[in-house]
C-alpha cells in the first residue's frame, strides 16, 4: 500500500483491484496506516483519497525503504487500465 501511495494517492476501490481484499479489510489496514501518521485522507466528492503524510516523522525513512522493492509503476497502469473513464468509481 505504502509503495503504492509512493506514486499517487489513491481510494479504497483502487486498492480492491490489487489486493483482491475486502473494503473493509482495506480500509482498516489504511486507518491504522493514518493512525500512526503516515497515511492522510481527503474528500473529493463523494469519494476519500489516501495519499502519504509527506509531513510525518517517517516520511523519510518510508522513502527510503520504498527505494528497496519493486517499482510499483505497473500496478498504477494495471488501476488505470481498470477504470481509464474514471479514476473511481467505488
């Protein structure tokens, strides 16, 4: 999730398409992730965006360790080629 956030915020629905989770189960691991600090949240519409907390303590060291997995660039395509009319559609 914290890879992915790395390259754009994104919503719950988004998450459902890589994880093959429940929404409730992602969204639970997100509160937790905005608990500590390290995850925030916006409204656009009806929607919620998540995105990192580039003012968190941690944020430095969640870049850094994001630099030793997997880019994630194909899985962001792999959300957009899902949905390309529009971003969510939760």
């Amino acid at each position: 999730m914290v890879a992915l956030l790395m390259k754009r915020e994104l919503c719950v629905c988004e998450f459902q398409e890589v994880f093959d989770m429940t929404q409730p189960s992602i969204s639970q691991h997100l509160r937790k992730l905005k608990d500590s600090d390290l995850v925030k949240e916006s409204r656009k519409g009806q929607w919620i965006y998540y995105s990192l907390n580039k003012s968190s303590e941690f944020y430095r060291l969640i870049n850094y360790v994001t630099t030793q997995i997997p880019d994630q660039e194909e899985t962001i395509k792999q959300i957009d080629k899902s949905n390309p009319t529009i971003r969510c559609g939760c």
